[in-house]
C-alpha cells in the first residue's frame, strides 16, 4: 500500500508542478486514438506540428519536454547544436526556445518527414533553425534510405537514393560545437567512427546506439571512442528488458537500444 501511494503522490506531483507533463496527457486525451503513420496536425501550447505518426511523436514529446533529455549547460554565448536525425522537428523547436540565440542544423534523409519538419519550422517562426534534407553519413557521395514512414527511417541497402552529408565535415565548420545529437537509426557506428579524430571539438554527445539480432555489437567501441575524446558517459536503457538471459535481447531485428549520454 506504501508503495502504491508513493507512486500515485508522485504522479499527482508531476501532473501539478510540471506543465509539460500535463500537456502530455492532454495529448494524450485528444489524439490517442490516432491511426499509425496517419499525418495530422497537431496543436500544443501554443505551436501547430505536422506530425507523419503520432505515437512516435507523443513519446518524443515526454522525452524531449518532459524528461528533457537533451537539457543541457554551456557558457557559450551562440552555442551550436547538430542535430542529426531531427523528425518532424520537435528536438529543434526545444533547441530553439531554451537556446534563443544558438545556430541548429536540423539533418533529416526522409523526403516525407523533412516536408513536416520544413513546415513546422517556418508555421512555427523557429528562425534559428537551418534544415537540410541530407543523410548524415561518412561521406557526401550519397546513401540509400528506407522510409518507414515515423522515426525509424534508416540507411539501407534496399532504400532510394537520398543526398548525404559527411559528419566530419560538418564538424570542421566549428570552432566547437555544444550538442552534437545523432539519432540515425542504426548508422551511428560507422558515422562516429568517421569524426573520431574531431569529436573532441564536441561539448556534448548523445547517440541512440542500435544493436541488431545476429550482427556484432559495437557499443563498447563507442564508448572506447568518447573516452578517448575526453568523455565521459551515462547510459539509459531504452527498452527493459526483465529477464535478458532467457529474452537474449528483444523478438525482432533490434536487440537493443541505448540511449548515450557524453559529457566533459
């Protein structure tokens, strides 16, 4: 019973002390029933977003406002921030009104989600915020994407020809960068092994590591990476797995997913 009301008391503090979270169920509330990968716009405090799938954007919404996962502190008076794999566009809004006077590089390969990003930024008046319509890769030769159509878009074989931008390049540009954000669905390996040699101009790091059923696990040359730049890390889990010696890892193609946090 203790236990119970703890969690309930604590529930009914977040509903009354944080007013995203009460957006959140608000949300909730009016577009629950939402088909998947339907597009529809959305109203929330006072913004308009063109959303492709509102699952995949409700559950951005409570990382990204509520938790604000991706809060960060900088004595950088124009600080810049990469965000690679930037949806519809909710991650640079966030960027844009808590950082006013940053400049955002917005990357997205989706040709349909980049069209929702575009609008949201420019419906919204988020002036900060640049939007390229470009993988983010190891080169600038061009990559092949497959769609699916919410958040889970990544590079594959059996995808269509998207433009590509090299990291490492976009890197260069900057004295320093105070965010750099990857979540490119499964290309995170290859992409920080390309900018290993200039990750140190990064203040901070986040990358949503995928591991695939069958194939080597590169986590730990990822870590081994960020060290070696001068990091160091927390790790979040993304899916709980309760009983992993039995499950080996999630039914499907991924097996898990880690969200990493750098810092210096």
């Amino acid at each position: 019973m203790k236990s119970f009301l703890y969690i309930l008391f604590n529930e009914v503090k977040r509903f009354f002390s944080i007013r995203e979270y009460r957006i959140l169920l608000m949300l909730a509330l009016k577009y629950g029933t939402s088909k998947r990968y339907e597009k529809k716009e959305i109203a929330f405090d006072g913004h308009v977003f063109v959303v492709a799938d509102f699952k995949s954007f409700f559950w951005q919404y409570k990382q990204i406002y509520v938790d604000k996962c991706y809060q960060f502190k900088t004595e950088e008076k124009n600080p810049v921030i990469l965000d690679c794999g930037a949806n519809v566009g909710l991650s640079a809004l966030f960027f844009s009104r808590s950082y006013p006077s940053a400049k955002i590089v917005a990357y997205e390969a989706d040709a349909n989600i980049y069209n929702c990003l575009l609008n949201n930024i420019q419906k919204n008046k988020v002036r900060n915020v640049e939007a390229l319509q470009k993988a983010v890769w190891t080169s600038n030769a061009g990559i092949t994407f497959l769609s699916e159509g919410a958040d889970g878009g990544a590079v594959c074989a059996e995808g269509t020809a998207v433009e590509s931008v090299a990291l490492k390049d976009e890197i260069e540009n900057y004295q320093k960068i105070s965010l750099l954000k990857m979540d490119i669905e499964g290309a995170e390996v290859e992409v920080i092994r390309s900018v290993k040699d200039v990750l140190h101009k990064c203040e901070n790091v986040f990358i949503e590591y995928h591991s695939f059923a069958g194939k080597e696990q590169h986590l730990h040359e990822l870590l081994t990476i960020l060290s070696s730049n001068g990091f160091r890390y927390y790790l979040k889990e993304e899916v709980v797995l309760s009983q992993p010696f039995v499950t080996k890892g999630n039914p499907g193609p991924m097996d898990m997913q880690i969200n990493i946090f750098a810092y210096k």
